[in-house]
C-alpha cells in the first residue's frame, strides 16, 4: 500500500531509464506547510512523542507563576553557560599570549 502523499509513489512503476534525465521529471510535491503568521512551528514531531507531548501538557496545565518561574530558570541557566564559555574564551587567549613564539629559521 502506497503511503499518501509519497513523492516517490509510482517511480519503480515505470521501467528506468539510464539516459533520461531529472530535467524531464516533474519535481516532487512539496509537503502542506502550516499559513504564514499562523504562530505553528515548522518542526512537527511523531504523533505520540513523550517529550512533546509532556511539554503540551505542562504548557497547558501550568499556572502563569510556575511558567515565569520557568522561563527566569532558563534564562538563568543560559547566563550561566555563557559565562563558562566566555571563561574558556579567555583562557585559550591567555594560553595563546603566554606560548612560546615559533621563530622561523631560514635553510639555505
């Protein structure tokens, strides 16, 4: 049984021919994508997928204090990755400044 909407649907049906080329196929249909200004995301997951689904749930279900509590422990822990990735940053700077300088010796 033929999936719906397979742009591959069809293509073993006919008998190949290596000479042919892609120019003289149609392109294949593009999948139905969601009306711009719609607020939907691009990204769509498996029907049932556990964390989506959690996420839904609590989404829907949380009380406004718990979801700004939530979004400050975010934000918080993207400062937090930030400031480990600016120290590293300036540690590999400091190493390069202190490295003992490659001197060029010409070969005659």
């Amino acid at each position: 049984m033929p999936i719906p909407d397979d742009p591959f649907a069809g293509l073993g049906d006919a008998p190949h021919d290596p000479f042919s080329s892609w120019e003289d196929r149609p392109p294949p249909a593009d999948p139905p994508r969601p009306p711009h200004g719609s607020g939907a995301l691009e990204h769509q997951c498996v029907a049932f997928c556990p964390i989506c689904r959690a996420a839904d749930v609590l989404r829907a279900a949380a009380p406004p204090e718990f979801q700004e509590h939530w979004q400050a422990l975010q934000r918080e822990g993207l400062l937090a990755a930030r400031s480990l990735i600016d120290h590293y940053i300036r540690h590999l700077e400091s190493q390069r400044a202190s490295a003992t300088p490659v001197e060029d010796i010409p070969i005659e």
